[in-house]
C-alpha cells in the first residue's frame, strides 16, 4: 500500500511554544490530506482537511488560527499547533487520499492511508 | 447529524470466529472502511465495502448493508496479533472525500 511518513513521532515541548509537525505522502501525490486528533482509548476526530494550493477546511470547533495548516506541495502538508498549551497534549495523526487506489464496480476506492502519529505532550 | 455505533469491547479466542457490528446514520454515504489501530499507533486499512455484500480477504471479511445503515467485520482463526481496536468509518459528503470514524472496537484475544 501507499506510505505516508510523518515526523515527529513525539514532541515534548512548553506551554506556550509552537511546534509543527510533517506529513509526507512518500510514493504518490495527496492533493488533500487530512488531520485527525486522537485522545487516549477514543476514535479519531477530523479537525480539518487540508487542501494542496488552497486554505484548509476546518471542523466545527476547531481554532484555524490555533491549528495552522498549510499544504504547499502535492506531497507535504503541515500542522503548526500555536502557543501549546497543556489541554492541547494527544495524539495527532495525519493521512492522505490516495485517488489511485484502484477502481471497484466502477468507483474509485479513494483509500485514506494514515501517518505513524504524533504524540504531543505540553508541559 | 452523524452517527456510528460499534461495541466498545468484545473478547474472543485464539482460533475462533468474532463478528464486529457497525451501524450508522450519516448525511451521505460513499463507502465504509475498516481499520485496524494497535494501541499507541496509526489505523492501517482493512477493508472497504461501497456495494452491498460481502468482500473476503483472507481471514477478513466485511459486509454490507446501505439499506440498513448495517456492516460488520468478520475475522476468522483468530491470532494474538489480532487484539487491537476496530474502527468502522465511512466516507461522506459531496466531495466523497470526508471520512467520520465510529469510537472503535476493543477487540482482545485470549489463549
């Protein structure tokens, strides 16, 4: 399957700084990629959807201007968290939509293929 | 809204069968998804099901129903390996790009 890297896998950091993290679609373009948090035992929450070229598609909830995310090429999307803050500490995972992923009764499989996760932890 | 139930926890095993049921009300569907997640790591893909009806791969099976708002997720020869969580998830909205997650399935694996 498709592989998508993302770095750092964890990042310990203070409150009040910022840190970014990577997410690289390594053998296909990934014109949108998606955010997702995680906290601990729970499902993944969308926050937002990142768009190559284009402003991000946030989720109801979800600070854009806490939660930078830029998408500059077509295998490279960013998550800044600005200002951490100790309630900002989980597990983010990123993923990218690989539109190759064959076809099946004439439908695209549009499979999201996910990150190894961050785990951030604001002290 | 959108909503997807599964079990929180189930426990079966070693060499046996286990069903992991989904059911879901959404504004729209394009497809369900199955991941795998090990605790402290990322979902990997299972499965994906847009028709109804049953799609095998190997000791995987999934299945569904669109007119009941109904998949599960059979796993046959159950190993140790195969305790992690279960997440059902289907893809909606009109640019068929949006996938919402259920809360996942605890499953665990007993000798």
């Amino acid at each position: 399957g498709a592989v998508v890297s993302q770095h750092p896998s964890r990042v310990i950091c203070k409150s009040g700084t910022s840190v970014k993290i990577e997410c690289r679609s390594l053998d296909f373009q990934a014109t949108t990629m998606f955010w997702y948090r995680q906290f601990p035992k729970q499902s993944l929450m969308l926050m937002a959807t990142s768009n190559e070229g284009s402003k991000a598609t946030y989720e109801q909830g979800v600070e854009k201007d806490k939660f930078l995310i830029n998408h500059a090429s077509l295998t490279l999307s960013t998550l800044t968290v600005t200002s951490a803050h100790p309630e900002d500490s989980s597990f983010y995972i990123c993923s990218a939509r690989d539109i190759t992923s064959g076809d099946k009764g004439g439908v695209a499989k549009n499979i999201q293929y996910f990150g190894a996760g961050t785990r951030l932890s604001v002290l | 809204g959108q909503n997807i139930d599964q079990p929180t926890e189930m426990t079966a095993t070693e060499g046996a069968i286990v069903q992991i049921n989904c059911t879901y009300q959404t504004s729209g569907f394009n497809g369900l998804f199955w991941y795998q997640q090990h605790a402290g790591e990322a979902p990997t893909f299972l499965s994906y099901n847009v028709l109804d009806g049953l799609e095998e791969k190997g000791r995987f099976s999934s299945f569904l129903s669109r007119s009941k708002g109904y998949s599960y997720l059979l796993l046959k020869e159950l190993q140790m390996k195969d305790s992690a969580s279960y997440l059902c998830a289907v893809r909606v909205g009109s640019s068929a790009s949006k996938i919402i997650f259920g809360s996942g399935t605890r499953l665990s694996i007993r000798p």
